[in-house]
C-alpha cells in the first residue's frame, strides 16, 4: 500500500512556514487552496481517489470520498463546492455529524474532518438549492505529510 505511492510534489514553498496539524479539521486558512497546512516536510502524492457525486434524492446530493484501492485508509478532508462558479449553496452536515460544515466565503460551502481516525471513505451530502453547475474540489489527508489534492467532480443539477 505505501510502495506505489510516488511523490509529486509541488507546493512546497507555498506550504514552508505554515504549520500545525489538523486533528479536527482543516485551518480556515485552507479555502483559496484546499492544501492542508502542515508543514514543509508534507507533499502531495500520487495515490489515486474518486469523487463521487449522485442524487441522493429530496434535492441532496452524495457526495463521497473514497481511494481506488480500498486497502488505503485516510485521515482527514476537505471538500469544498461552488456553485456557477460563486460561493453558494451548503453541505447539509445534519445526516452526517461526524464531520462538520467549514465555511468558505459563505457558511458551510464546505466540509471537514472533525476528528483524525482512519478513513475507508466519507460521505457527506450537498443540498442542491438552485439549477446550477455544482463544482466539487477536494483534498484528502492520508496521514499528516502525505495528502491527494485536486479531486473534482461537476454535477449539473
Ligand atoms: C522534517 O523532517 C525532518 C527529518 O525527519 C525533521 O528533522 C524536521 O524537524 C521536520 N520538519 C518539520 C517542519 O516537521
Ligand atoms: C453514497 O454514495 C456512495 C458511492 O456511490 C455509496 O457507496 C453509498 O452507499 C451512498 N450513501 C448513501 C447514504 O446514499
């Protein structure tokens, strides 16, 4: 499970001088970027997820988490969604209280870990609100130095 996995790498400097891990969630700092703030020895790696979206009716939508290979296990994440490409909409964590809403430009546009246990997947839901074209982003933390970035997903709702 860690042999494949290769470092990418990027976004190094960017992440030099910023610290911290996030046991409980991603730091408000990480909406421009979705990067996890933790520190200079942290990389993206190649470890392959999916982002998944579908209808789970009554105008929610499921939105789920989870890596190729189901023997991989994860620590945290941050979803992030914009609708029509404007700040909007939320995530309706009432299903889900396990993790928690992150506001973004507005409140709950996105979502978070609340704790850093291992992961399979996560599911969390999205309440479509308006006709639009929903544009989810993600991050996931597979432990503190090694994190996924740039899943996406656009659902046309
Ligand atoms: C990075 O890793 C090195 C070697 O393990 C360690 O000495 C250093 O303290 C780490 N730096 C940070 C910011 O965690
Ligand atoms: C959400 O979608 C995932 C991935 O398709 C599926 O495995 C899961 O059962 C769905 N969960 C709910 C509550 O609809």
């Amino acid at each position: 499970m860690f042999g494949k996995v290769t470092t990418s790498v990027v976004l190094v400097l960017v992440l030099v001088g910023l610290v911290g891990a996030s046991p409980t969630g991603a730091p408000i700092t990480a909406c421009e970027d979705l990067l996890p703030r933790h520190g200079s020895n942290a990389s993206a790696v190649n470890e392959p997820f999916n982002l998944f979206v579908q209808s789970a009716g009554d105008n929610m939508l499921n939105v789920t988490i989870a890596p190729q290979d189901p023997a991989v296990l994860f620590k945290g994440f941050l979803v992030r969604a914009t609708v029509d490409n404007l700040d909007q909409g939320y995530f309706d964590l009432s299903l889900t209280p396990q993790y928690k809403g992150y506001n973004c430009d507005s409140t709950h546009t996105a979502s978070t870990h609340t704790e850093n246990g291992l992961k399979s997947s996560v599911t969390v839901f999205w309440a479509v609100s308006q006709p639009g074209e929903i544009t989810f982003e993600a991050t996931v933390v597979i432990e503190k130095v090694r994190y996924v970035v740039d899943l996406i997903n656009v659902y046309t709702a």
